[in-house]
C-alpha cells in the first residue's frame, strides 16, 4: 500500500507528482512506478480497484475512502506516464 499525506486536493496531488517526476527524485516510489511504465501502473490500478471494491463491500466508510485515494493516486501516475494533464481528463468529464 502507497501512504498518501491526508488534506490534499486532485489537483495538488498531481502537482506535486509532477515535481517529484521534474527533479528524477530517485528515493520516490512515484518516480520509480512512472520509470517502470504502463504496465506497472496498470497492475497497481487493478489492484487498488479491487480492494476498492472489497473496502465497499465488507470494510466500511473510512477503509473505502483510503482505498479511492489510493486508485486515484495510481490513476494520477498512469496521467503523468502518459504525459496527460490536468486538462486533459477535465475535458472528458
């Protein structure tokens, strides 16, 4: 599990992702993922989706919340790996 800071917004999160990847900070586990690509992402992404689902089902309200943060914090490395911003997704919404 990736521990995500609590407080932040959509837009702060990729912006802070962003720097991590700008500056090649090589001790994040963000830049890492991003490194190792789409694949490595989408494994995560599936990943976090089902314990979304399983937090919904059978651990409650605050489990729940963790588990989206955790998918939208996957979601957010998969958008810098493929060089798509902000923008990008607010256009599709």
């Amino acid at each position: 599990m990736t521990s995500i800071q609590s407080g932040k917004s959509f837009e702060q999160l990729y912006s802070e992702i962003s720097q991590k990847i700008s500056t090649g900070d090589s001790e994040s586990g963000s830049v890492r993922l991003v490194r190792a690509g789409t694949h490595a992402i989408g494994k995560k992404i599936v990943e976090e989706a089902a314990e979304v689902w399983m937090a919904a089902e059978y651990q409650g309200k605050e489990a729940l919340a963790l588990e989206i943060s955790q998918l939208l914090y996957h979601v957010q490395l998969l958008m810098h790996a493929h060089d798509l911003s902000m923008e990008d997704i607010y256009e599709n919404l």
